[in-house]
C-alpha cells in the first residue's frame, strides 16, 4: 500500500473513529473515573450482587444528585455512559418482568442525560456501550482472545454473561479488516480504480467469513437457558416493549415518558456499513427499525454510514463497467453477508426462540424475561420477521447483471 493510500486510510480512521486493529471496538477502554464519580463505579461493579440481592434500587435512591462537569473527555464520557447505562438497566429489571420500574430516580436521569447529549447517544444501554466499550484484558501484555478478556460491567449470569459479551467483542474485532476494506473501497471509487475495489471487497468478504466463525463460539460460552431467564431481560427498552408500554419517565428530565430501544445487533455500525456499502435496500419497517438504530450509535460511526449512503454507489460502479471480475467480487461479499445473516437467524432461534418455548410449556426457572418478549427483539422489533427480512433483502442483492467477460 502506498503512502498516500496509507495516509487517506489513516485520515478516515480518524475521522470516523476507527482502530485499524480493532474496528469499531472502542480501543484501551477507561476502568477508572475521577474520585467524584466512585458511587457511580461502586455501584456499578456490584451490580450483579445487588441486583441478584434486590439491593440495587434502595442504594439508587440513596445516590446523591452529581454534576457531569468533572468528565473532560470522550473516554470518561463513555465510561460513564457505559456504567449509568447499567446501573439504568438494573433498577428498571430488578425485579424481573413482573415489576419493572416506571420511573428513573432524578440522580440517575438528569446525569445520564447530560453525559448522553454530549456523546450523541440516547440515555439507555446501547450496543456501543455493552460490546464497544465494555472490555478490558486480563493480562495487558496479552492477546484479545477469550480466555484474556473480561467485562468491566456485568450483568447477572455468570459465564454466560461474560461470554455473550465476549463474543460479540470479538465478531467486532473480525470485522475490523472488513471496515478498512470498506474505505479502501470508498477511495477507489473515487479515482476509478477497479484492481482497489475488488481488493477492498475481498477484504470485506474474507472479514464476514471470520465474524461467521467467530460467532460460533457463542455455542461454547454462552447457555441458551441463561441467556433467555436471565441476560436478556436486562438488555430490553421501553419502546415497543409489551413490559413497558407507556415507556419510561426520567425523572428531572420530562414530564413525559421517553420511548427507548434497548441494546441490539442492530445498532452494529459494522454490519450496517457493510449494508449500506453493498447497497442492500432496506424499506418499510424493516429499513425505518435500522435507521432509527443510527441514532444509538457514536456519532462518527453513524456519520461513516451516512457517508456510504450518498454515494457514489457500488452497484452503480460495477454495473458501468465490464469486469467479471469485479461482479464476481461483490456477489461473493453479498453472499458472505447473507451467510452471516442466516447463521444469526438459526442461533437467535436457539437462544429465544426454542427457550422461550420451552419456557411457555414448563415455566421459566428464572425471574427474567420468561415468555413475555418470545417475539420481540431486545430493540423492540418483531424479531423473526425482522431478521428475515434483513436476510432476503441481502439476498436480493445477489441479483446482479454480469457484464460482457473481461479482464480486470
């Protein structure tokens, strides 16, 4: 790679807030915040006992009401995003599905409100904080592989939790190569360089096939009966939620309930760069679910799709010239996407799905979510119907008119 590709790639990590390495994971997250802040951290990295004890909202209503003007930087925000986002999480699902909090204690909101507004994230746990930002290594000096990664925050589940997290860390992490495959792709365009998109494209076909693998090891680490009685009601909103259908009143910061999705693989900024570079068309609710999941991503990450959804296009490009080469080259990518795609679709009906199943026939064993969200994704979408449709639209892209056979 030359110099000045080099120097244009760097530029666009910069830009859009991306670690070569790690992609869009959030790189050496921050563990520590100034000393004003340790009810905030106390609180948050005994969650998982006080909520286990329903201890967690008497000692909310004892917090004191913190001003956020001692976070001087993007990293303390996030770190304090992340653990009032947790916090938020466990008092409203302290005691399961039977009786969620309605109501956000003023110390929580106002604080979580402002920290959000200075990020441009919404005021609830979002996927950038839970998978983005939540990592830290066992051993500094070591690798980022399962074994040497732990969660900064948890929630109740044990090993299961950590390795949901974990894992989807790590499909982040293989995506990253396919992320400067997408700006490699982008600045070829630019200059009409056919040889630089399909290399580009080879990238991003060679990440999806890895993110693939890498969600297998969700089977090994993570038990479906845990993820669905435990974990996953502590990921769901207060928007499009059967538990919580008037929403959730921040308490000093509306009048009014605000409607919030909660965490989801939706709210990936590397799937949906890849959506948007491949030109997959996503309309009617499906499309409206997806944009709406822009807003809960970091602002130079949703300002990267953005970029990729005003063009030049892809399909456009290929289509204006005649290189089998090149067609073959998207075809592949869309394809490793549409396998990526259905693989999450047969793993979500074994840890929903077949529990929540399970779960309507013989009774959950936990208090968490039980039988009430089976159709519901923790985003608010109608879960199978959604992720189907996300998977034929990928697989309508596969229709593609070849050009005449030549050569690149």
């Amino acid at each position: 790679m030359d110099t000045t590709v080099r120097g244009t790639l760097q530029a666009d990590f910069d830009t859009f807030d991306i670690s070569e390495e790690l992609g869009f994971l959030l790189e050496e997250p921050l563990r520590h915040l100034p000393d004003y802040y340790q009810v905030w951290l106390d609180l948050a990295n005994n969650l998982e006992h006080l909520i286990e004890t329903g201890k967690l909202r008497e000692l909310v209503h004892k917090m004191p009401l913190l001003s956020t003007h001692l976070l001087s930087n993007h990293r303390e925000l996030r770190l304090a995003h992340l653990a009032l986002g947790f916090i938020s999480m466990g008092y409203v699902w302290q005691e399961g599905q039977q009786a969620p909090a309605e109501i956000l204690p003023k110390a929580l909101a106002w604080p979580f409100w402002l920290i959000s507004r200075r990020l441009g994230l919404p005021p609830i746990l979002t996927y950038a904080d839970t998978v983005l930002a939540n990592w830290k290594l066992r051993d500094p000096t070591g690798e980022m592989e399962i074994r040497n990664m732990d969660l900064i925050f948890s929630f109740p589940g044990g090993e299961s939790c950590r390795g949901f997290f974990i894992v989807s860390q790590l499909v982040e992490m293989a995506a990253s190569s396919g992320v400067t495959g997408v700006l490699e792709v982008m600045h070829a365009m630019k200059i009409s360089d056919l040889s630089g998109v399909q290399r580009g494209l080879n990238k991003v076909t060679q990440s999806l096939k890895r993110m693939k693998e890498t969600f297998k090891l969700m089977h090994n680490h993570v038990d479906p009966t845990l993820f669905h009685g435990k974990l996953r009601l502590f990921l769901s909103g207060w928007r499009d939620n059967p538990l919580l259908p008037c929403g959730l009143l921040y308490e000093g910061v509306s009048d009014e309930p605000i409607f919030l999705s909660g965490g989801s693989a939706a709210q990936s900024s590397a799937i949906q760069c890849f959506d948007a570079l491949l030109c997959i068309r996503h309309e009617d609710e499906t499309g409206a679910f997806l944009t709406r999941m822009r807003d809960y991503m970091p602002t130079a990450h949703r300002h990267l799709i953005e970029t990729l959804s005003v063009g030049p296009f892809l399909r456009d490009f290929i289509l204006s010239r005649s290189s089998s080469d090149l067609c073959q080259a998207y075809l592949s990518c869309v394809s490793a996407l549409v396998d990526l795609r259905n693989y999450h679709l047969n793993t979500v009906t074994k840890y929903i799905i077949v529990p929540g199943n399970r779960a309507r026939a013989i009774g959950c064993p936990f208090r968490g979510v039980c039988t009430a969200l089976n159709k519901t994704g923790s985003g608010g979408s109608v879960l199978m119907v959604f992720l189907k449709s996300v998977r034929n639209n990928t697989q309508k892209a596969l229709i593609l008119k070849r050009p005449p056979q030549t050569e690149i």
